[in-house]
C-alpha cells in the first residue's frame, strides 16, 4: 500500500537504470516493497550494493548490476543477468540520465555530447533492449511489456540555462510516444514520467544557490517536490493495472510549471 493506492508486482522482474542514486534508488524500493523483483542497473556498483542489500534486508529480491546505458554490450549484459536471476524483465525503468546546466553559449560540445549519449541514446538502448527481450518472451498474446521512460518537465516547460538538457528530456519524451506506437502491438505499453524539481544528488546543490531559491520562489507553492510524490504513478506504469495505458506523457511537479 502506497499512498492509500494498492499494488501488487509480485512474480513481475523491473530493471531500473540509474538505481543508484535519487529517483532511480527510490524508485527501486518501492518497487521492490510491492513484491517486484529488482535488477539495479547504474556504473556505480558499490551504490547498487547498499540499494541491493536494503531491498534484501526486508525479504525483497535484487541483483546489481554495472550498467553503462552509452554501452549497447553492457545494456545487452544487463538483461542477460537479469535472465540468469530472476527470467523474464516485464518491466523496465529507463531513469539514467545526467545533468547539465549553464547558458548555451558556454556549453562545450564534449558537455553536450554526454547529455545526448546518456540521456538520449541510453534511453533508448535500454527501452529498445527491453522491448526485443518481451517480445521474444510472448508479450504480443500477453499484454504484459510495461516500459516507463523518465524525462523532465524542462521538456515542456523553459528553463534558463538548461537548453542541452531539455532538448535530451524532450527528445525521450517524443521519442517514448513514438516507441509506444510501434510497440502497441507487440504488447507493450511505453509511457514517459515527467518528474517536477526534487532535491536530489543531480539538483541538490542548485538549490543552495541565488538561481535555485528565485526558482523555488517562483513556484505557486515555494517548495520542491518529494521523491515519493512519483510513487504512484510509477507503480501504476509498470504494473498490470495500467494495460490499457500507452503512449502518455505525465506531470507530476506539485504544480511547479502552472
């Protein structure tokens, strides 16, 4: 039970990118907390250990996996060693990603270059990979391929000195529309996560700043959001509950962007 909604993922395997840290971590334990079990997919593995080992610590089911999303060999690895653990990956989070801030003109082309690599190009490794993995398992006559891409409300909503990163967000959001056409007959719902501001290891010094506490006073509610304030949605999104469920796009900024 989260949040006064009930969720049952038992017998259901997610692989989560960027399980390490912020969203990707905590989205991990409520995952697991409503009997998934979990492949933690991030470059920093003794972080995965300490997310793995928590998840255990509570009767959960986990493995870590090293995972460089850029990578197409090691996203391939991962589900293999999802398979090996736990069979079929009927739900994948594709949540890595990087940050990058600061006024176009001063963006190098190398900054660049690794907010498309990770933010774009890992996402889409990760759905495409999990997409040819449900398949091959029978999720055309079973309905059951749940991928759930996470983007950014910069990509609808213009924020100054973020133009590389709110191209990468907006860019998977489109792109996970598209994917949940051309998938819709395979059996697999695809839908995109728009997370409002949280305080996490990606944002957290932003918020110390001149720039981040004239942002936090521009909201309607002058406050950042709680990362539990995605957990329903994302519980919904790669559960059976949600099979009727493709191609969306949801908000979810504590009415940050009105």
């Amino acid at each position: 039970m989260v949040g006064g909604y009930s969720f049952d993922l038992s017998g259901r395997t997610v692989l989560i990118t960027g399980a390490s840290s912020g969203i990707g971590r905590h989205g991990a334990l409520r995952l697991a907390g409503c009997g998934a079990h979990l492949v933690l997919g991030a470059r920093r593995v003794a972080l995965l250990d300490e997310v793995r080992a928590e998840i255990e610590a509570v009767g959960g089911k986990a493995i870590a996996v090293g995972l460089d999303v850029t990578d197409e060999a090691s996203v391939v690895a991962a589900y293999d060693a999802a398979e090996a653990a736990f069979g079929e990956v009927g739900s994948v989070v594709a949540n890595a990603g990087v940050g990058g801030a600061g006024n176009a003109l001063n963006v190098s082309s190398d900054a660049f270059d690794q907010l498309i690599a990770v933010n774009v190009k890992g996402a889409f490794l990760t759905a495409r990979e999990g997409a040819r993995r449900m398949i091959a398992a029978g999720s055309e006559s079973r309905g059951h391929g749940r991928i759930v891409i996470v983007s950014s409300v910069t990509a609808h909503h213009v924020t100054p000195g973020m133009a590389g990163y709110s191209a990468t967000k907006a860019a998977v959001g489109q792109m996970g529309r598209v994917m949940a056409r051309d998938w819709a007959g395979k059996g697999i719902n695809v839908n995109v996560l728009c997370p409002g501001y949280i305080r996490t290891e990606l944002t957290g010094a932003m918020w110390e700043t001149s720039y981040g506490e004239k942002m936090l006073g521009s909201f309607p509610r002058r406050r950042t959001m709680s990362l539990a304030a995605l957990d329903p949605m994302l519980l919904y999104l790669c559960a059976d509950a949600s099979a009727e469920v493709t191609g969306s796009v949801f908000t979810i900024d504590d009415g940050q962007t009105l």
